[in-house]
C-alpha cells in the first residue's frame, strides 16, 4: 500500500516538473518535427514506388528483348544444324558409294 501512495505521489511530482519545466513546449516541438519527418517519409515513398515502377518496366523490356534475341539464335542453331546435318549426309553418301 506505501508503495502505490509512493508511486503515485512521484508521478504526481514528476507530472508538475514535466509541466513547470516546459514540458507541453517541447511536445509541441516534438510534434511538428513529427510531421515534418512524416512529410519527408511520404516523399521518399512516392520516389521509391515510382524507381520500383521504372525497374520493373526495365526488367519486362530486357526479358522481352532476351526472349526474342534467344528465340533468333535458337532458329539460326536450328538452321545451321540442318545445313550441317544434309552436308553431312551427302559425304556419308559418297564415302559409301565410292
């Protein structure tokens, strides 16, 4: 029982200290650099959503770009393999027929 009249007691005195010592003037400056650091926070999100937007329009275009780039490769691998193939095919034909 002393020790919650104690405790209340001090935060009674310590309330009044808070108050006497210009306690509600630095919860006002407290509070504006609040808002100004929320207002600055607001401004980095716009910037980070608008980089993340433009990464990833970045990324679509390179892949789209590395998809067609692979699908032009993979016809002239496919092309020249053929070639390959029927020059190939026409020596084993001689080699047997001579």
């Amino acid at each position: 029982m002393k020790r919650i009249i104690l405790g209340i007691f001090l935060g009674v005195i310590i309330f009044l200290l808070f108050l006497y010592l210009g306690g509600p003037e630095f919860l006002k400056k407290l509070g504006q650099k609040t808002e100004e650091a929320g207002i600055k926070l607001e401004k980095y999100e716009k910037e980070l959503k608008e980089g993340v937007e433009k990464a990833k329009e970045a990324v679509e275009e390179t892949r789209e770009d590395t998809a067609k780039k692979a699908d032009k490769t993979l016809k002239k691998t496919k092309e020249k393999m053929k070639e390959t193939y029927e020059e190939t095919k026409e020596k084993v034909k001689e080699y047997i027929t001579e």
